[in-house]
C-alpha cells in the first residue's frame, strides 16, 4: 500500500485511538478516483455531524462516549479531503433506503439531507441515487469502495467493510468484478441532476418535526 506524500496528511488520524481505517484513508489522500456504493445509510463524505453521531451509536450502541467523540472528529476532519488543493473525484452511489431511512428524527433528515445536496454540487463529486425500482442488481447487499490512483506502483484497491472486518482487495479479477458492479448501478440510477433533485423532494418529507 502507498504512503501519503507529506507527513501532515500521513499521520492525522493517529492522534484518534479507536480509529479503524487508517490504511483506507492514506489510500484515499492518494486516489485520484473513489468510487462507492452504500447500500443502507448516508457515506461518510456527506454525513452531518448529528446524522454520524446517531449512526455510530446506532450501530455500537455500547460504544464509550470518549470513543464516540473520536470517531465523529475523525469522520468530519476525512470529509476536509474533498476540500483540499488536489482532491480526488469522488463518485458516490446512495442506495434510496439510506435517504427513506428515518436516523436521529426529522431535524436531523432535514440537516443531513441538505448536505448531500451541498457536497453534491462540488466539482469534483459525482452523486447518484439507486433508486428502488432499480430492483435486484448486483450491489443489493454490498457497501464497498473502490479506489483509484495516477501511480505505477500501485493498483487500484477495492475496500470492503462488514461485521466480519475489513478487506482490501487487489487481485486483478477481484477489481474487475467490482467494476462491473459500478457500471451496472451507474446505468441503473438516477442522472446526477435528478439524484439531487429527488434527494431535494425527500427532504420535503421531513418538513414537520416529529
């Protein structure tokens, strides 16, 4: 795996003790492309503060509070990299379920779907919704990431992330496959205009607070 190319970049997240995607965030300081699916909630690129913090306790409902605040310091300080001089393209695919699922109340929506719609209209993000009449397809029951880079030295990555841990995958057939599975939910999902234009009409379904 590559190493970032200045030391500021290299090593920010190791001041946070609990932080698990060290590797996956020096790869993606050094993508020129990042390519993911997910499947069931907002990615971290677009993620509130509020809507991250309600995630995380969600998912690690036993987690410390100390732990907690690291992980939503380290998930807005990773959003900074779609920000910085030279950033990657970043080609996001939102399955619909993440924007209908109702996380942390109608405020939180609100805020966090108005950010996708922000992050989105940067110049160097690509936003798509897979829609549900998107049926079956190949990315159904997958959340994965697949990275790319201007270097010789090293190949793209595919990084897959469950309950059984987390993989890198770099295997030529493995790359494949997943590009694959990019094009088709590419094909499948809404133009960019009319993702942020959907995920705008959504929002209006959380107008009243609960």
């Amino acid at each position: 795996m590559i190493i970032a190319r200045e030391a500021k970049q290299r090593c920010w997240w190791h001041r946070f003790d609990d932080l698990a995607v060290g590797s996956l965030i020096g790869l993606e300081i050094e993508a020129v492309q990042i390519s993911m699916y997910e499947s069931c909630i907002v990615p971290w690129a677009f993620q509130t503060e509020r809507y991250a913090r309600t995630v995380i306790k969600g998912t690690l409902p036993r987690i410390e509070d100390r732990i907690l605040e690291e992980r939503i310091t380290a998930r807005m300080t990773r959003q900074e990299l779609l920000k910085s001089a030279n950033p990657p393209h970043l080609w996001s695919l939102i399955d619909e379920s993440a924007l209908r699922r109702l996380v942390g109340g109608n405020r939180v929506m609100r805020e966090q779907l108005s950010k996708i719609v922000e992050v989105a209209a940067m110049p160097n993000v690509t936003m798509q919704i897979v829609p549900f009449e998107a049926g079956a397809h190949p990315g159904l029951d997958n959340t994965f990431t697949l990275l790319e880079f201007d270097s010789p030295v090293q190949s793209p990555v595919v990084y897959v992330e469950n309950l059984a841990g987390t993989f890198y995958l770099e295997r030529e057939h493995e790359i494949m496959r997943y590009r694959e599975v990019l094009e088709h939910l590419r094909a499948c999902a809404f133009s960019s205009p009319r993702s942020t234009k959907y995920v705008q009409e959504e929002n209006e379904r959380f107008e009243q607070p609960l």
